[in-house]
C-alpha cells in the first residue's frame, strides 16, 4: 500500500480543487468548512446538523431539542402521532385545535376536560356513545344513532328514549303540574 504526504492539493493549474471523476474512498474522519451535493447523499450512521431548512427522512428522525413548525403543518400519513406527556401551548397543558383554538382538551390536575370554546357547537360523530363510570365501569348514559338514548343509576337502566316516546323504570316525581294531551 503506499503512502501519500502532502499539505495541500489543487488542480493541475493551480487555481481551484482536484476533481475526483471515479469517486473517493476516505476511511477516516473528514473535516470540511463547506460542502455542495448535486446527487443523493447517504449516511450509515448518526447524522448531526444544524440550520437545515428541509429534510426528506426515509427512516426515523429523532430532534434532540424539538422541532417547530413554522408554516404548513405537520402532516402524519401514516402510523401513529405520539405527542408525549402533553402538548403544552404557552404557560397551560392545553391540545388547541381549529383555527382560532376553539377546541381544547386539557387537564387541570384532579378534572379532564373537552372544551368547544367557538361560536359553534360540540358534536361526537359515532354510532354510539357511552359515559361510563371510571371506577366500576359502568354506564351512565348512553346515545345510540336513531335517537336512542339510555340513562343509568347503579348500573341499572332508568330511562331510555323510544321511537313511541319515553321509558321510566321506578318511580317519576314531578314537581309541577302534568299536562296531558
């Protein structure tokens, strides 16, 4: 194998750098003040960079300080979007979406909260939804698509709507006056 010693390599004019037209093979560490890359770039092991204004990752990027999104979104189209412990927007622990952050979901430490805060209205799209007790899992109320809704106590349906009115299981107080048609 032999050996090349040298301080400095230019062209054959002596007025810029050498070109390598078959490639170079550096086993070692190179250090650079600059770079330009016309064609692909692939890196085996751990890239480190700063001041990147665009990246196409093909594997996992991990971001040592986080990452912010100036203009255009984060867009997940595949998988799953893991967003920590919380998603925290100014001095709060506060998930903020639509425009103006209408909807907010947040914690305040003992409650959890679904907040529509707009001009409009709170809508749950399903074919079913349940609230259910956390500490027996029980159902309290349940709304079925059609119309159908179901309230318990004690795990023990009370009222439920029908296509002909209402049900009451037990007894029905009213404090003032029935009208009946």
């Amino acid at each position: 194998m032999s050996k090349l010693q040298v301080d400095d390599i230019v062209n054959k004019d002596d007025t810029g750098s050498v070109g390598f037209s078959r490639g170079a093979v550096v086993t070692g560490v190179v250090t650079a003040t600059g770079g330009s890359f016309s064609g692909n770039v692939s890196v085996g092991g751990t890239l480190t960079y700063e001041d990147v204004t665009n990246i196409d990752s093909v594997g996992i990027v991990t971001a040592r300080t986080g990452v912010r999104v100036t203009a255009g979104g984060l867009v997940v189209t595949a998988g799953i979007a893991t967003l920590g412990a919380g998603l925290t927007m100014g001095d709060n622990d506060r998930a903020y979406f639509g425009d103006a952050g209408d909807l907010q979901i947040y914690h305040t430490g003992s409650l959890s909260y679904i907040s529509e805060q707009g001009p409009g209205a709170l809508r749950v799209l399903t074919n079913q939804f349940r609230i259910r007790n956390g500490a027996d899992n029980e159902d309290t109320a349940k709304f079925v698509a059609g119309g159908e809704v179901e309230l318990f106590y004690d795990n023990s349906k009370k009222f439920e709507t029908t296509n002909t009115g209402a049900v009451v299981t037990g007894i029905l107080t009213a404090t003032e006056g029935l009208v009946l048609d």
